[in-house]
C-alpha cells in the first residue's frame, strides 16, 4: 500500500473544497453557529468537524476511506487488523479484553494495570489472576512479569483465556514479551498488550521489541501519546489469531456512532508522518534522553534510571524514551517536585508519584527545553533538598483480592470514613492519576498500609480520584 496516502485527510480537504450546504450535524454548521469556538479552533478545524457521510464513511462499518486508514495502519504497525479509536486508549484497553473475555474467563495480568483494564472487568465478569510484579525497593517502583511467575500462573489455571502485559510500564520497563506470548500461545491461551506507552516501538530502531513483532494477539496503542496524534485517538492492532469481525462488533457496543473526524484525520495523518519520519525522529528523541539522563545523574541527589535496571527477569528491557527520576533521596516525593517544576519553573512534566516523576520526551521536544528542565531540577535540589528519612518508599502495595471486580462493583455496599474501613471490602477504586494504576480496585480488601499510602499521597499532593466521594474521606465498601 501507499503510505504516503492519508484517505480521511485527502477525503476531507475534498469535502471542504465542495462548500456543502449542511442540513445534518453537527449544529455549529461548519463554525457558523458558534463564532467563538471558531475564533479559538480555527475555521479550517471547525469546517472538517462533520458527521458521517458516503463520502467521509462511518466508523461504525466503514467500507471505504476509514477502511483504507485502518489497511494502511495495520500495514505500518505489522498487525493483521487495525481500527481506529475515538475513545482513547481506555476505549481500545476495554475493547480488547472484551472481545477476549466474557463472564466467569479467568485473564492473567499484572496488578499494576491501568484502571482501564479492571473497568473492562467489571463490564464483563470477568476474573482477574494477579501475578504481582517485583519491586525495586530503592526506587520504589513496580517492574515487569517475570517468565516463572507466569508459568506458575497458567499451571495453576489452565483454563484462562488471556494473559495481559503491559508493555511497557510507565516508568519504562519492559517483559519479556516474546516468551510471554509463546507462552500463552502453548496454554492455547491469547496474549493481550497494554502499549499505551509504546507506539514509538514499531518506528524506532534499538528498543524494545513491540507487540505485533513479538506475536501477541492484541495490542491498544495509544497514538497520541508518542505518536504524534490528538488527545484521545488511539489504535486497536490485531493478529492472524483474532477475528476482525467480532472485535468490530465489540468495539461497536461501547465506541461512539458519531465518530470524530478530527481524531481520525489525525490518526491518519500521524501514522503517515511516523511511517516516513519516525525513525529518524525516534533516534532524536533517544538520544534526547539519554542526554538528559546524564546531566540529571550528574547533579546528585537524583537518580535518572535507565538500561542499567535490566537484570533479564523483571526487567528484561527498558525503553530508553522515558525520562524517570527518582527524587526520594533529596528528600521531595515525586509529585513535590512535579508541583515546583510547574508552579516555580513553568515546566509540566506527565507526572510525579511518591518517589519519581516522568518527563515523557517525543517527536516535538527540542534539547532548550531539555536543559531547561535539567537547570530547573539543579535548583530545586540546591533550594528545596531536605532529610528523607521520614518520606515513604513503596510504591506498590500487593492487593488482597476477596471477590471479582464486577461482584464487587455492582454488590450491595455502604458508605464509611475511609479510616473506619479497615478490614472491609472496597466496592469502587481510588487511584492517583496519572498514572491511573489502582492503589485499591472493587473487591480489594482495605488494609492499614493502602490507607496510610492513601493518607501519605493526599498529604504531598497527589491528584487521588476515582471514589464516590470526590473528596475521598469516604469510602463504598460492601455491606
């Protein structure tokens, strides 16, 4: 296929050039009805926001310039199939466990997922496996799925549909996704990818291997990430093994009808320039960070971890994109140094948890602004260091697991003060986002160590939702 071809783009500029007279929706009528999104979107943007039409297709069952998008993206990423999503990576996550599990399957999958993933549980029924991953106890981080802990998981039940990975964390670790796949594979079992964070792999050159190269049945690809593309447009890839056709249907049972053309036009246009441009992009962003990574380790005090961590179990690879620094041992929790950096220095970075932060580097960083950020870390060590003694460590507490999330979620529950619900079982989840990974997910027992973790995050800072309460002093747990 042509890939210097984006069909929805090309579809649309054609459209745009018609000066169609819309009696359909959307109701701003091309900008028309709605001056001042227009003044602040732009008239090209608002005049190619339309509604599906046999010249533009549908997303729902498309059969022409949308199919051709998805052909020539699943010929980019080296999948079977690939559908564009509107929904985000939620949306594809959600989509690929579905199409894979039903009530009652068990799925085998590592508990720090994205809360995505166990959202997807509740919808259908069914039942996690946790293998609990390995900590690094000075940086406080949960690593990959080790070889050993997955046989033991399938050995232990052989009647599991799937085994989920993610691939990689969002710290940068890497599985070892080839022999968990081919694993999977003799179980008779598919193997799903969270690849929220990889989209960089399928372009790059000397990273990790991504999730079609390594076999896997399903990877959720999240485009606007490192991709390049807008805010909640993303890829579901799939392999020889999975059925397009029930994964449309599946995806149809929760994905919008009124599809986004500017999310797709983006997709598009995105795989486009990744397929043209991305290695060479890639190559920039690498040594970017490692760059960075150096004149970070050099200021002391930090640590900027990077390939040093990969010991061939927990951490097979690492994905050398990803800017993570430790920050405990000058005495600031991450998401301490994640509020100065913006707050003091103009300078957002993706998050800051209780002991590291993410810069996330891609296609349009440029090395100013890299040693912007190394300058402002420099000060905020010098003016801001104190004794870490009293900071906690562990970012990764093991879950208790009672019952399924969806019994959970949908059982009888009550609300308590969340102090007073040691012991009970959660019935909803509370997270720090981002990064989104449930500190407790419904049907989780609550122990004294998730509520002081819970107490200790909220004290430095973290953004913790995900309770019914907004405030999260009170919990649902099961009467």
């Amino acid at each position: 296929m042509d890939q210097n071809r984006a069909p929805i783009y090309e579809a649309l500029e054609t459209f745009r050039r018609m000066r169609i007279v819309p009696f359909d929706v959307p109701g701003h009528k091309h900008g028309r009805g709605n001056p001042e999104l227009t003044a602040f979107l732009g008239e090209r943007c608002v005049s190619v926001d339309v509604n599906s039409m046999k010249p533009l297709d549908n997303l729902c069952h498309p059969i022409s310039v949308i199919r051709e998008a998805e052909m020539l993206a699943a010929e980019a990423f080296g999948a079977a199939n690939a559908f564009l999503m509107v929904g985000g990576t939620t949306s594809s996550v959600q989509s690929m466990v579905l199409a894979a599990c039903k009530r009652g399957d068990e799925i085998i999958l590592p508990r720090n997922v994205h809360r995505s993933v166990i959202n997807a549980l509740v919808l259908c029924g069914a039942v996690p496996v946790y293998v609990n991953p390995e900590v690094d106890r000075r940086l406080g981080i949960s690593l990959g799925m080790e070889r050993a802990q997955i046989e033991k998981a399938i050995r232990e039940h052989p009647k599991a549909v799937a085994i989920l990975v993610n691939n990689p964390t969002y710290y940068g670790i890497c599985s070892d996704l080839r022999a968990i796949v081919k694993m999977a594979h003799e179980a008779g079992m598919l193997c799903l990818v969270d690849e929220a964070h990889g989209t960089h792999f399928y372009f790059g050159e000397n990273l990790p291997v991504s999730a079609m190269a390594a076999g896997a049945d399903m990877a959720a690809v999240s485009m606007h990430k490192s991709g390049g593309s807008l805010t909640q447009s993303s890829l579901l890839l799939t392999g020889e093994r999975v059925l397009a056709g029930h994964v449309r249907q599946i995806i149809n049972l929760t994905q919008t009808t009124s599809g986004s053309y500017l999310l797709m036009s983006s997709l598009d246009i995105s795989r486009r320039n990744l397929v043209l441009r991305g290695r060479e992009t890639f190559a920039q962003v690498v040594q970017m960070a490692e760059y960075a990574r150096e004149e970070i380790n050099d200021i002391g005090g930090y640590c900027a971890f990077g390939r040093e961590l990969i010991n061939g179990g927990s951490v097979y690879d690492f994905d050398t994109t990803k800017l993570s620094v430790h920050t405990r041992d000058i005495g600031l929790a991450g998401i301490e140094v994640y509020d100065l950096l913006r707050d003091e220095y103009g300078i957002q970075i993706e998050f800051g948890d209780i002991g590291n932060i993410l810069a996330y580097l891609s296609m349009g960083d440029r090395k100013q602004e890299v040693e912007r950020l190394v300058s402002a870390l420099t000060e905020i060590r010098r003016r801001y260091q104190r004794d870490p003694r009293d900071l906690m460590s562990q970012e990764y507490i093991d879950p208790v697991v009672v019952t399924s999330p969806q019994e959970a979620f949908y059982a009888a529950k009550k609300s308590v003060p969340i102090r007073d619900s040691e012991g009970m079982v959660c019935s909803e989840f509370v997270m720090c986002y981002p990064p989104g990974i449930p500190i407790l997910a419904p049907g989780e027992r609550v122990t004294k160590a998730i509520l002081d973790y819970i107490e200790y995050a909220r004290e430095k800072g973290c953004s913790l939702t995900g309770p019914e309460d907004p405030e999260i002093w009170r919990l649902n747990v099961l009467a």
